[in-house]
C-alpha cells in the first residue's frame, strides 16, 4: 500500500503554506480513501502518471487534479465512493447507466459512471471533437489529457476572457456540431461551467452524462444547452439565435427514429 503523502500532493512545497496544507489535507480525506489510494497507485504502476500534483476543481461527485508524468501533466478525475449520491445526476442518466453496468452494488455504478466518461471521451476524439484525450481508467479514477500550460489549467468559458465572440460562436457551432453529426452524442450537460477555453479555442469537458443522439431525451437536451448557450454567446456582444444556432449544429437529426412523422 502506497503512504499518501507519496503519491498525492507529495511535493516539498506544500509545507510552505499551512493554511493551504490544511486545505489539501482536507481533500486528502474526502478524495482518497483506502481503495482510491490503491487505483491510484495501480494507474501509477501502469506508468498513466508518477504523482498527483494539486487540486484542480473538487466538487459535490468528484474532484479533478493535475498529476505529473515526466516534464508533463496530465488531469485525473476522482469519483468520491464515499457520500456520493449521483443526486445532481438526471435520472434519465443513472436509468441508463444501470442498464449498462448491470451494477447492482453503488461502487460499481461509480466504477461504469467512470468508464462510461472514458468511453465517451474515447468517442470524441474518434469523431475529431476538441475534448480531452482519455488516457485510462480504474475504478472510480479517470486520467485524460491536461487542458492548460505549465501555469495551470485553463479557465471555464465562464470565466475565460474571450475577445471574439463572433469566433467563440463558429467554434461552438464546430465542436457541439461534430459531437452530434459525427460522434452522434448530445452532451447533456453543456454550458460555460462544461467548457474549457485554451488557446482561444473551446474545448469540451465533463461527458460522462452524454447520451446517443437518438435517445428520446437527446433532443430536449440539446435544445435546452443550445438556448443557455445562445444566451451566453449574445451577452458577450454576438446576437446568436437559438433556432439557427440548433439547426448549425446539426439538432434537427436528433431524436428517436421516425420521431418527425
Ligand atoms: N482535462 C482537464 N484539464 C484541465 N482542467 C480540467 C480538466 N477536466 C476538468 N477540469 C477542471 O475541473 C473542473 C471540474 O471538472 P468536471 O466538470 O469534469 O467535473 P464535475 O464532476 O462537473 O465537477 P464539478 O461538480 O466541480 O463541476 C472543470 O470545471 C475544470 O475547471
Ligand atoms: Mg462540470
């Protein structure tokens, strides 16, 4: 069994700012538990990273961490196993992804829920949608590519400072547009908390809840992202409207088959 203090926030500098310990030691406890600490030090022996670096983002279901490999970085998503209740989840999400685990016990839910966004992620890149690159997977930890630089991770969309927002739109109209015509997958869950902004570009994150573009929910879903996003692009100064920004992205093919007769 790995110590923790080796393989999660293991480096020397921590010491340096004891509010900021206290801080991580926090997230040590609710993240890593016995059995997280072991998928951790199993995705380290199959060399997916050396040693989780700093806390990212730590929500209600999970937190996210940069890890270092080498001279690079890499995001590892953590599923909490303990006080996770899938509650922020839509039940038409945790419906499906009991059919698919099959899963009768919580944990292995968890354990599906992250394959689930491995797969998803794995399907994006397929279909050329700028998103991270997954790296691997076991149990409730997920390792996929970085977004950001040496300097930290890149910001949400909204928080990003964002200088064009004509060129925002056509990206968006890109990305969410292959995500529906070539990977056939409506998001679930797209907004500007969802969407990375690095190098002036969106990228899309946070997939686990993503459905098959003929799933009888897909289409409300993708309206309802579209309508937000409209919304958001036209405050930043580009008028947007939802209808076209729904049929630019492909959303007219979205549905149950034979939905539109
Ligand atoms: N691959 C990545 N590279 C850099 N930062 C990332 C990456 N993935 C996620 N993040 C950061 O972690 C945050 C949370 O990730 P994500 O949205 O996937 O998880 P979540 O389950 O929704 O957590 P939360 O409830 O905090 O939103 C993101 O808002 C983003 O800031
Ligand atoms: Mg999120």
């Amino acid at each position: 069994m790995p110590k923790a203090e080796d393989v999660v926030f293991p480096r020397r500098e921590r010491f340096e700012d004891r509010r900021k310990e206290g801080d991580q030691r926090k997230l040590l406890d609710q993240f890593f538990d016995h059995a997280t600490l072991l998928a951790v030090s199993r995705l380290i022996n199959q060399g997916q990273f050396d040693a989780i670096d700093y806390p990212i983002s730590s929500g209600k279901e999970g937190g996210v961490f940069r890890a270092v490999k080498g001279p690079e970085f890499r995001a590892v998503k953590v599923y909490r196993i303990a006080n996770t209740t899938f509650r922020n989840l839509p039940p038409y999400a945790v419906e499906e992804l009991r059919r698919e685990a099959s899963a009768r016990n919580f944990g292995g839910l968890i354990f599906a829920w992250t394959r689930r966004e491995h797969t998803i992620l794995h399907r994006l890149q397929d279909a050329g949608v700028r998103a991270p690159v997954p790296f691997g997977h076991f149990r409730n930890v997920l390792v996929m590519e970085f977004i950001g630089s040496a300097e930290g991770a890149a910001p949400r969309l909204r928080d990003a400072l964002v200088d064009d927002p004509a060129a925002l739109y056509e990206d968006l109209v890109r990305e969410i547009g292959r995500m529906v015509r070539t990977a056939k997958l409506v998001h679930g869950d797209l907004s500007p908390y969802n969407v990375l902004h690095f190098e002036g570009r969106v990228v899309l994150i946070d997939v686990a809840q993503a459905v098959a573009s003929d799933h009888p929910q897909a289409r409300a879903l993708l309206e309802r992202d579209i309508v937000n996003f409209a919304r958001f692009v036209s405050h930043l100064g580009h008028p947007v409207d939802a209808d076209e920004f729904f049929r630019a992205v492909g959303g007219e093919t979205v549905g149950p088959p034979n939905a539109a007769e």
